[in-house]
C-alpha cells in the first residue's frame, strides 16, 4: 500500500505513536509483523513512531498544475 518515501498525514492514533493526529511525515522503513509503517516526522521521537495504515493518509507531494 505505502512504500519507502511516501509522504503521509497522520488522521488517528489507535496504537500509541508518537507521532500526533495532524502530522505529516515520510514512512521510513517497510511494514512490521503488526502491518504499522515507522513514520518519520521532524521533530518527533525517531522511537515509537509506529503508525497503522488505517490510521494516515497518502499526501500528494507533487506540485498539482492545471493543464489547459
């Protein structure tokens, strides 16, 4: 679903991150046994930093031009 790079928004924490609703950050390693991705967030503990997938939201980093 989520690979290495991706930036995403952090919308609900079912699992005790570290990281807070509302942040957004880059998944930083592939999923673990319980399918949660690390999500680096600057500022945020690089421990504990665990997230669900149901729990973020895939963050278009791309610039978003209107072609006419």
């Amino acid at each position: 679903m989520y690979k290495i790079g991706d930036t995403v928004k952090i919308i609900d924490n079912n699992n005790g991150s570290v990281n807070k609703i509302g942040d957004i950050g880059k998944i930083s390693s592939k999923p673990n046994n319980n399918g949660s991705y690390r999500v680096t967030v600057v500022g945020r503990d690089k421990s504990s930093n665990w997230t669900q997938p149901s729990d973020m939201v895939l963050v278009n980093s791309e610039p978003n031009y209107e072609i006419y």
